[in-house]
C-alpha cells in the first residue's frame, strides 16, 4: 500500500511540467521553416468580394520572406512555451494568446505557401463564407450534445436528428411553398427524435448510447426509404430547392471588407444560430434553468433533495437538444439552396459531438471547435485551385488533421458531467 497521501499526489500531479504547448509550437515553427523554403515566388491576397462596394486591391507578397517572419516568431513562442512550461508560469492570458499567434500563423502560412506562385489568389472572404456554411450545422449539432449531456443524456442521436431536419425542411417547404414553414418543421420533427430518445433512455434506462445509434439508423432507413419512394417520384413538387431559405444582407454590416458578406449576408438560420449561441451561453450558466439543469447532469441525487425534478428535466432538455439539432439539418437543405439525398447529413453529426468534447461542454468552446473545423475544410476546398499538384487525399486528410492536432496540443483533459449516461431512479 502507498504511504503517498492524496493530497501530496494531487500536489505532484499539478507541479508536473507539460511539454504539449512546446512541443506543438516547435512543430508548428519546423513546418513554417520548410514552408519557407519551399515556397517560390509572391502570393496574391484578396481581403474582399467583387461584389462590394468598397474595392480593396489585391496585396501581394513575397512568400518566402514573409514565412520566415512567421517562423521566427513561432520559434520564440515555442522558446517562451519551454520557459513558462519548466518555470511553471500561472500566466494563463499569455498562455492562451501565445497559442492563439502561433496558431494564426501557421494557418496564414499555410496558405501563403499553397498560394505561393500560383495564378490565383487566396481569397479570404471567400474561405470565410465556406466557413460559416459548413460550421452553421455543426455549431447546431454542437450546442444540441451541449444541452443533452449537461441533463445527463448523451444524444448520439444528433445525426439523426439532422437528417430528419432536412428531410422534413425541404419536404414541407416544397409542399406548402414556403421555406419558413419549412424552417418551422425541421425541430418539429427532430424533437420526435428527441422524444423517442427520452422515452427508452430516461423512462426505461435504456443504455443512451445504444438508443442513440439505433435512432441514428432509424433515421437513415426512414429517410431513404421515403427520398427512394417518395421524393423521386415528384421531385418537382416534394424535393426541390425553388423555396430555400433567402439571403439576408445586414445594411453596413454586410458591406465591411473580408467579414462582411461572411457573417452579415446569410440567411435567417445562421442568424438564428447566432442568436442560440448567445441565448445558451448565458443562461446555461446566469438562469435557474441552467442551474438546474446542470445540477440534475453533475448529481441528480442532490437536484432531487432540493425539489428538482430530475427525470422531467432530461426529457424537456433531451426534446430541445434534438430541436436545435434538427434546426443544423435544415441547412443542409432549404439553408443552403440543396435538395434532399440519401445520408446528406453524411456524418455531420458525430463531427459535432467531437466538437462538443472539444469544445469542453461549453456553448462556446463548441462553437469554436466547430468554427475549427469548418475552416479547416474550407481551407481544403481552395487548395485544389492554388496547387494543383498537392494529393486530394492528404486535402481530404487535413480537417482531420488539424482536429487531432488541437486536442493533443491546446486541449486538456476534458470533463463530462458526471451523471450523464446513468439512469435515475427515485
């Protein structure tokens, strides 16, 4: 038996030096040498859209030179990382800002390396509004897993939720001509999903793993037995994007180089995911909803003695995580000008549960991961048109890449709530 008490281990345990910021920066520094000597040639930035008033030129650069700036700046983050890290600096602000440098520079070094010499341009707003669409479903899917486990339920389920959401979002907005009703009836039919969920996981105790990965094939089944009998036999009228969700440029706002016709000239669904990330990320922790709610994810035992009910609050909170679960599937469709096709949610959701996690459980450590993400694969659809000569499969890889990258070198241990996926029983 250890004579070592808890107290003195815990006390090792936080005095032992981590080497993941300098080790991740000193690799992200060696990449930025090589970058720089392979490079050859300028790269040529474009900051706006042609299709804004406010014209900015071109700017271009000389590659080469411009990288080993960058990479003699990282060098110095990974040697202030060494030194904070072997002197055990509490600085958490400089900290997180040395990594969030470093981080910038290796993105824009990326791509000044894969603009390097090419004909076209590296177009940042461009890159921005790929972003946004691709990360808008997954923030939706993200903040849905938030929700849920927060109440003690894991909801696997989120991929199925989002394919029912756009199933139901282009089939009702083709019948009834409307892509608001169809906007209406993505959550509607989602929190079925949602209900279904609750019913065997929180009612019967079913495991909630195994419940969510049979809903997520029921969903696929469902969805494609109905698209193949269904849709394709009126597609004209039962699967057509001639009512998908408009355009909504915000005046000025839209108009602001680079940002501008990325975050202010979408439709109604990413603002309304603005609007979510806002409303969750107060009152999940400043409301008595979210207290309450967190109380029954942490110690639904506790929750129980002070009057909450803990089973009612997993059901409502579980039917809303697949609402806005099933709000990120209706992009898919009428939120992106698409029709519907088999398995088109093509594994968003699980991507959004990776995001949650990394993301901390918090609203907007979600959001973040999944802006991650997204702009990663936004990265990955340009490179094609600069280089044509880097492989499609290390491009493909790249998202990816950079996701396992940030969780082995800014992410610590993450911690779930503790009663999620144990059944309450009174």
């Amino acid at each position: 038996m250890s004579n070592v008490s808890p107290s003195v281990a815990e006390s090792a345990a936080q005095t032992r030096i981590s080497w993941k910021a300098p080790i991740t920066y000193a690799i992200a520094a060696l990449f930025l040498i090589w970058f720089a000597v392979a490079a050859h040639g300028t790269t040529r930035l474009r900051l706006n859209d042609r299709g804004q008033a406010l014209n900015i030129a071109d700017i271009t650069i000389n590659a080469s030179g411009v990288l080993w700036v960058f990479a003699a700046i990282t060098v110095i983050g990974a040697v202030w990382a060494t030194y904070a890290a072997t002197h055990r600096s509490h600085h958490r602000g400089a900290r997180v800002g040395t990594g969030v440098v470093v981080g910038l520079l290796f993105v824009a070094g990326f791509l000044i390396f894969a603009g390097a010499g090419s004909t076209g341009a590296v177009t940042l707003t461009s890159v921005l509004v790929s972003t946004v669409a691709i990360s808008t479903p997954l923030i939706f899917g993200a903040l849905s897993g938030v929700v849920g486990e927060h109440a003690g339920v894991v909801n696997i389920a989120i991929e199925g939720d989002m394919l029912a959401g756009a199933f139901a979002a282009v089939m009702v907005a083709s019948l009834t001509h409307s892509s608001l009703l169809g906007l209406v009836a993505a959550p509607i039919v989602a929190c079925l999903f949602g209900w279904l969920l609750a019913v065997f996981s929180v009612k019967y105790g079913v495991d909630q793993i195994i419940v969510g990965v049979v809903l997520n094939v029921l969903a696929l089944g469902l969805t494609t037995f109905f698209f193949g009998t269904v849709m394709k036999a009126d597609p004209e009228h039962l699967n057509t994007n001639k009512y998908s969700l408009p355009d909504l440029p915000i005046p000025v706002l839209s108009q602001i180089p680079v940002i501008g016709p990325a975050l202010f000239d979408q439709s109604i669904l990413v603002y309304l995911m603005y609007v979510v990330v806002a409303l969750l990320s107060v009152f999940l922790y400043r409301s008595r909803w979210g207290l309450r709610m967190r109380a029954v994810g942490e110690h639904p035992e506790a929750a129980d003695t002070v009057g909450i009910n803990v089973n009612r609050t997993r059901w409502r909170n579980t039917i809303l995580g697949s609402a806005i679960a099933g709000l990120g599937g209706a992009f898919f469709t009428i939120g992106s000008g698409m029709t519907f096709s088999e398995n088109i949610s093509a594994g968003n959701g699980y991507i959004a549960l990776a995001a949650m996690i990394l993301g901390k459980w918090h609203p907007l450590g979600a959001v973040a991961a999944a802006t991650m993400f997204g702009f990663a694969q936004a990265v990955a659809r340009l490179l094609p048109a600069l280089n044509g000569n880097i492989p499609s499969e290390l491009v493909n890889m790249i998202p990816y890449v950079v996701t396992i990258v940030a969780v082995a070198g800014f992410v610590g241990r993450s911690k779930a709530p503790a009663a999620e996926n144990i059944p309450y029983v009174k």
